[in-house]
C-alpha cells in the first residue's frame, strides 16, 4: 500500500512560540480500494484517497506504476454525481 504523508500539523493545545512544547502530527493518505471493486487482484478496482484536500484515483492492478488521477473536491462530488445517474 502506497502511502503519502501530508503536512505537519501543530496541536492547538502547544503554545505560539518556537521554544515551548510543541506536539505536531500528519496523516498518512492510504490508498482505499473501493466496495464496488471485485474482491480478486485480476478484476477493474479503483482506489483513492484524499491528500492535501485533492482526491486521487488510480487502477490498483497496476499498483504504484498507475497513472493517478487528481481532482479537486467539487470535482470529485461532481464525478459521483455523475457516476450514480
């Protein structure tokens, strides 16, 4: 699984400046398979995630060599809506 590491985050609880405790985290954006996809390596699966408020696509078959699909959050709604007609 493919991971991709967002921007580091400083916790609202530590202070403002840069010689107090400080606590800072980021997610890591894994690919997800989705439930519409077959459940065996050689059928059409496509994964996504959500990086940096970009959604991604790819086919899972071809794994990190896929090309990636980024699109914006209004275009992934209107992708769905789309696909749901």
């Amino acid at each position: 699984m493919t991971h991709v590491t967002g921007p580091w985050r400083k916790s609202s609880r530590s202070g403002q400046s840069n010689g107090t405790a400080c606590v800072e985290a980021r997610a890591v954006a894994t690919w997800r398979k989705s439930s519409r996809s077959g459940q065996s390596n050689g059928t059409n699966c496509v994964e996504a995630r959500l990086v940096e408020a970009t959604f991604q696509l790819r086919d899972s078959k071809l794994g990190d060599g896929s090309p990636t699909l980024a699109m914006t959050n209004s275009d992934w709604r209107g992708l769905l809506t789309l696909i749901r007609r």
